[in-house]
C-alpha cells in the first residue's frame, strides 16, 4: 500500500518559489495523498503524525522541475551519433529513424528518458507529439508516474524532415481523437494537446482548426517556433508580416498558445507575444549545440522586462543530447550575462523561476505545480547537500543555479509518491533498462541503413 501522508521533515531549506519567494530554513512538507497538506518551521509541524517521515536535515528541498519541450520516444536509441556539424540533413534523419520505431521501442526510449528526468529532478514535461505508440507509451507514463504533456504531431504542407504529411482534416481528427482519448488520464497527470509542428509545415486551415480544438477541450496548443531567415522572409513575402504577428492575426496567439524556442523573434513580436497572453519556451540547451545565436540574438531578457510567460526546455536527447533542465537553467542564467556584457541579466532567482513556476505557468499549470504551497500538487525534489558541489551552502539558489546538478538529486515525489529514492528510480531496473535501449538502437541504425561512425577510430 503507498503511504497516504509523506513528511519532509527538517530540511536544511525549502526553496518554496511560492509569491513570496520563501525560503524556509530548518523547515518541513506534509503532503497527504497528492497535494500539499502543511508548510513551515520543523518545530511547528513537529508533533504532526505522517504514514511516513522523510528526514532531510541536509537537503535542500524544491518544488519538481518543469521541461516544456522535449521529445522523448526516439532519441536515446540513437543518442550521440550524429556529427555536429550535420546540418539540414539531421531532422531528416531523425525522423527517419523514429518512423521505423515499433511501439515496444518507444516505450522502451520513453522509459529511459523519463528515468533521465526524473532522476535529475524534472517532475513535468511536454513531449511535443512526435510519440506515435501512444498506447503503448502510456504504459511507461504509469509506471514512472511522471507528469506529461502529449499530443499528436501534425503537418499538411510538404516538408524537407521526413514528418508525414496528413491531408488538413485527417490531421485535424488525429489531433482531436488524442486530446479525447489521453487528456486528463492517469489521474490527471497525462494533458493532451493540439499539436500541429509548426507554422511553416501548417495551412492557415490547420492552425486555425488545432487552436479551435484548444478552445472546444479547454486544453492548450504548442508549435516549434523556431524561426529562420528564410522563413521570416517567407511570412514577410506571403502575408506582409512577421511569423509572431502572422498568428496573432489568425486570432490564435492567445493565453492558450506554448511557442517551443522562440527563436528568430524581433521586438515587435516579443510585444505581441506578451499582449496576447501566449507563452514561451526557450531551450538554450538546443540553441547553443545548433549555433543558432541565442546569446546574442535570443530574446530571453525582452520577453522577461515585458511581461511575458516563459519556461525552458532542453529539446530532445539526440538534439542538445541532454534533458536536465538544470542545465538550461543554467545556461538561461549565463548566456545573456556574457552576450549583452551585463551581470544584471538573468539573475539566478529568475533562472530558478523559469525552471520551476515559469515552466508551470507557460504550461498552463501554474495552479497546481511549480511551487511549494499548500493546496497544491505535491512535486518535490530532495537535493543531497553532503557533497562537495553544495558546499558551501549560505545561499540556496545560488547553489542551485551555478553549481549542483542532478548527479545530487536523492528523492523525487510526484503526484504525493516518491518516485526516485536514494538517487534510484523506484519504477525500473536502470542498468537491464539502459541494456534493451542499447540493443535497440543498435538494430535500429542497421534497419535503417543510418551510419555516422566515429571521427576518431575506435579500435
């Protein structure tokens, strides 16, 4: 039987992100059942009875980690094969390989992804709709008992990746049937959204249906957002506008929308991303392995001064090649320090926040996770401090930020169960796992004749 009640009892700090950013030292959670029951002082919560106390006295605890944009049913059975310098010729290849998938083998590489972020403290994440196996995924979903965002991947214009091209109205029914079939299962851990790839691969006709089936479910619609030169002068050309206003005057830049990158932007449409409401999600993780400039160009600190909703991401484990979203943290708090040669930008505060309530927020889930606040969703990752990344430790977030990583995680509850103990997943067998993916990527590059050996000879 899992425990109802669960006690986080004496943490060397509770960073809570809560409105007023506390930061509670010596402090404890109860959680009963899924939500958070209690939050304060250690001596306060002290005779408070619990199925099960966690002793923490040197941890630092924080709400779950929030990845809005990753793709996590491929890419670790090919991961790291692909040269850098690649080019146009890697989403091809990609999407090749993901289309030979079998359904066992998405739910083996989701699996493994998801064993990766949650170890690593991510608790909630958006899969951006390349899944295909989605029954068999759910299976991987309920095991690990993570917090996910699905959908189905669409395109009705002829594109140079490999996706399939649906005719606009089977498209539209691929997506709705998913939203009907997966939305809010799994004890409402599984959200499903309209998923169309991107403006550039999508008639006029399916974006505005896929913003329509947001509206009709009450559930929210993503696009890769990633927009090059080309492409700007592609919207310029065709409509007179750019691809942010192009949206807005499709009616479909609302609250409702994620935009995944962000890339390409300029200042008129981080203006009227922030007017509408409509959210962002940058992956630095992606933008600096793919030297797309986003410390020079990206428009992290613009979207931040007007007002606009913005989480992170790290795209998927064969694009950046990782999936910590502390990484993109990280980079979220460094990069524009450098590029704009200005210590203020992003300051470590605000880089948490992007990871945590921002994420949640740009997800459309700031109301029940990204933050450690009674009445909510309990997410909770437990940071083991006794190592010698942490120390010393006066200033939490600066720790987080600059510092730790994920090797540190020591506990993850999701949903009110711990998931990750003793820096072990609960659900699996990491190493047979690690095993059968190996395996499978093997037989996958050789079924598909995709071969990108080593540059240094491997003897």
């Amino acid at each position: 039987m899992p425990d109802s009640s669960i006690k986080i009892e004496g943490a060397k700090f509770l960073v809570t992100v809560d409105p007023e950013r506390r930061i509670i030292q010596d402090g404890s959670v109860l959680i009963e059942g899924q939500r958070i029951a209690r939050i304060g002082k250690s001596a306060e919560l002290a005779d408070v009875p619990a199925d099960r106390v966690i002793g923490a006295s040197d941890m630092v605890v924080t709400p779950g980690f929030v990845n809005g944009h990753m793709h996590i049913s491929y890419a670790h059975a090919t991961r790291g094969v692909f040269p850098d310098d690649l080019g146009p010729a890697y989403l091809s290849n990609v999407f090749a390989l993901q289309g030979a998938m079998t359904d066992e083998e998405e739910y083996l590489t989701s699996l493994l992804a998801i064993t990766e972020l949650l170890k690593y403290g991510t608790t909630c994440f958006v899969d951006p709709g390349s899944t295909k196996g989605l029954d068999a995924c759910m299976q991987a979903y309920e095991e690990s008992g993570c917090r996910i965002v699905v959908g189905w991947q669409v395109t009705d214009r002829p594109n140079p990746i490999n996706l399939p091209v649906y005719e606009t109205a089977e498209a539209v029914r691929l997506m709705e049937q998913t939203i009907r079939q997966y939305d809010h299962r799994l004890e409402d851990r599984v959200r499903a959204w309209a998923m169309p790839f991107s403006p550039s691969f999508s008639s006029e006709e399916l974006l505005l249906a896929a913003g329509a089936l947001a509206d009709q479910y009450g559930t929210r619609m993503t696009l890769h957002f990633n927009n090059g030169s080309r492409y700007v002068q592609d919207c310029l050309q065709s409509y007179g506008m750019r691809p942010t206003q192009y949206l807005e005057s499709l009616g479909i830049l609302k609250s409702s929308l994620t935009l995944a990158h962000g890339l390409g932007i300029d200042q008129s449409e981080v203006e009227a991303i922030s007017q509408n409401g409509s959210s962002v999600v940058m992956c630095p993780t992606a933008a600096i392995k793919g030297g797309n400039g986003v410390a020079h160009d990206g428009m992290l600190p613009e979207l931040l001064a007007a007002g606009a909703t913005v989480g992170l991401g790290t795209d998927a484990g064969n694009n950046s090649n990782l999936l910590e979203t502390m990484r993109s943290m990280y980079l979220a708090a460094v990069l524009y320090k450098d590029a704009r040669r200005d210590v203020g930008m992003i300051p470590a505060e605000t880089a948490l926040e992007l990871a945590t309530i921002g994420g949640a927020n740009a997800l459309g889930l700031g109301d029940e996770v990204g933050s450690i606040e009674v009445g909510k969703k309990a997410d909770l990752v437990l940071f083991d401090t006794r190592r010698a990344e942490w120390r010393t430790l006066f200033n939490p977030v600066n720790n987080l930020v600059y510092n730790a990583d994920g090797r540190s995680v020591h506990t993850v509850i999701v949903d009110g169960k711990v998931r990750v103990e003793d820096h072990r997943p609960l659900f699996a067998d990491e190493w047979a796992l690690v095993q059968r993916v190996q395996e499978l990527g093997e037989n996958l590059l050789q079924r598909v004749g995709v071969s990108y050996p080593s540059r240094w000879p491997i003897v």
